[in-house]
C-alpha cells in the first residue's frame, strides 16, 4: 500500500475528468476525487484508460473494473507488479477507488476521506 500512495503522483500522465464535468463544464472537488480513483486503477491494473485493448473492446478502464470488481474478480484486474503485496490491501484499494469513482457526485467521498481511509489502512 505505500508504494501505491507514494508513486501516485509519479504516474499520473494525462488527464481525467469525470462525465459531470462535460455536463456543466465546470471543475469541482467531487471531479478531482473521481480522477484519483482513475489514477489509483490505472496504478492497480497497469492500464492506461486509453489502453488500446479497451479500444478495441469498446469499454473503458473504469468499465472494466467495475465489471470485474462487481464479478468478485479483482485479482484478474491487478497489475502482475504487484503480485507481492498483499491481496487484502489490493483489494482494499481498489475498493477506495470504487468509491472514488461513483456516478453522482455526491456519493462519492472527499479527498481529506480518501486520505483517511488509505492512511487507516497503512496503518493495520
């Protein structure tokens, strides 16, 4: 978990926004907490949301995980480079990510809980 948290701003390549945004056309918080859980998929799968195999499948990363995570099959999604951690903490993150990544914004939660619930976790 603390090589996730602490290479996340490393990785981060391009940008996300979060469909509400093409809506309204305006930035929020809610929107920046959708991104970090893009982020934190694409840290956990290995994939880019523009991977050329969601392309060619018509779907989308977070499409993928969703379907996977809701499948109970997450360790199919998991990036092979972590295939030494452990698999709660994994599974943990990708489950802050699903909360990230809420359709209504409103459901999703803000980024000082995010922090929290990552820091609780790095802490048991």
């Amino acid at each position: 978990l603390r090589y996730i948290i602490m290479h996340v701003c490393s990785l981060i390549g391009g940008v996300v926004v979060a469909s509400e945004y093409f809506e309204t056309g305006r930035a929020t918080t809610k929107g920046d907490v959708y991104s970090y859980g893009v982020v934190l998929l694409e840290l956990l799968t290995g994939k880019r949301p523009t991977d050329e195999s969601f392309l060619e499948n018509g779907t989308r990363l977070v499409t993928w995980v969703k379907e996977t995570m809701e499948e109970k099959r997450e360790e199919h999604a998991v990036d092979g480079a972590l295939a030494s951690f452990p698999a709660e903490e994994v599974k943990f993150v990708f489950t802050v990510a699903e909360k990230c990544l809420e359709s209504d914004p409103r459901d999703r939660p803000t980024m000082v809980q995010v922090a929290k619930m990552l820091e609780q976790a790095k802490l048991a």
